[in-house]
C-alpha cells in the first residue's frame, strides 16, 4: 500500500508538472505572438495609407551627396528598409509637416527596427540645398535622418523613376519654390522601389503599415 501511495503521488506529480509546462507553452506562445506585427492585407494597408507595387521595381543607379558631404549611392539603400522624401529646406509647410510626423513614427519604433529602417529627405533644390544647408535641416527632426542632393538631372531621373513629380516655379518677389509631390517612397532591402505612403501622415498609421510590410517581406 505504502509502495502505491508512493507511486500516485509521483504520478500526480508526473502530471502536474506536464500540465504546468503545457500552460506555460501556450502562454509563452500567445505572449510571441501578441509580440509580432500584424500582418495588414491590401486594403487595410491602404487604409493607412500605403500602396505597394505588384512587383517591386528596379531604377537606375544614382549619385547624391548627404549633408555630412558624403556620397550617397544606390548602394546605400541595400540591406535596409528606406523611406524617402523629395522636398526642400525652404519649403515653408508640406515638407516640415511631412518630416516632423515621419519623426514621431520614427521615435516610436523599437531600437532594433529603427535599425533595419532609414529615413532620407532628397532635397530638389540643389542651388541652395547645400550639404552644410542640409546638415542645418534634416538632423533638426532626427539625428538619424540623411538628407542628400545632386546634380538636376540626376534628381529628375530618380524622381521620375520613383513617380515623384516637381517643378520649379517663379515667384514675383524675384524668388522661386519647388512645387512637389508629397508621398513617401519606399525602397526595401534589396534597393528596390517598393511603394509608397500617402498623405496625411499619421504616426500611428504609418508605423502599423510599415511594421507590416517589413514582417511580411
């Protein structure tokens, strides 16, 4: 008798244990999963304002010059996640509107996702968007952030090539702008043009539809 209390209780014991780590398992498992990004379909990334391409499209090799007065390639773009932004540092609302929400998206992010996503801002106004202009502009909204620009005609490919459209337009007082498009583009990890993001820019919105994007590329 003495023998078979012995061996019920290692038995109950056999099973609470058993029962304990299968508890824990599922636990563990629902706490990973709660963890991962939600993966958005078609229309709910457009809801959030992103639009990807049937198939990421390749374009032409470019050369810039960042604000640190550094060559900025194409290769640059390899290995990482990119968002751009075609705008300008004298741009009086669009563009300071647009990089003060892409940074609060951006601060949002985890230490290990902000490493897999970098943010540029390509200036399309190179006669006054000097490197020390930019170095005096693009850090202000993120000490992360690039900003780079270059010859005309190299912004007017890489612009045309990633359906960016702009134009500069004469002002009475002698001055000019820079009339743009305002989507961010993105460029995934192989360099590719990828997609975009369209206005209005929310934070929230923009770091779910990224989030996603990258999880499920």
């Amino acid at each position: 008798m003495a023998d078979e209390r012995i061996l019920n209780t290692g038995s109950v014991r056999l099973t609470v244990i058993v029962v304990l780590a299968f508890i824990t398992l599922v636990i563990a498992g629902f706490a990973y999963k709660l963890s991962q990004p939600r993966i958005l379909n078609e229309y709910e990334l457009k809801a959030n304002g992103a639009v990807l391409l049937d198939m990421p499209r390749k374009f032409s090799e470019f050369k810039l010059t960042d604000h640190q007065g550094k060559p900025f390639t194409s290769e640059n773009l390899n290995g990482k996640w990119t968002l751009i932004f075609f705008g300008f540092t004298h741009c009086p609302d669009v563009c300071p509107t647009t990089l003060a929400a892409v940074a609060k998206m951006y601060a949002g992010l985890k230490p290990r996702e902000q490493e897999q996503l970098q943010i540029l801002l390509v200036s399309l106004d190179p006669e006054r968007d000097t490197p020390e202009q930019l170095a005096k502009y693009v850090p202000y909204f993120n000490a992360d952030f690039i900003g780079a620009s270059g010859d005309k005609y190299m912004l007017l490919k890489l612009a045309t090539e990633l359906n960016v459209a702009f134009s500069k337009v004469e002002l009475d007082n002698g001055d000019y702008t820079i009339d743009h498009s305002g989507n961010l583009v993105l460029i995934n990890p192989y360099g590719h043009y990828h997609g975009f993001i369209r206005p209005p820019f929310e934070e929230g919105s923009m770091r779910l539809a990224w989030r996603s994007i990258a999880a499920s590329f």
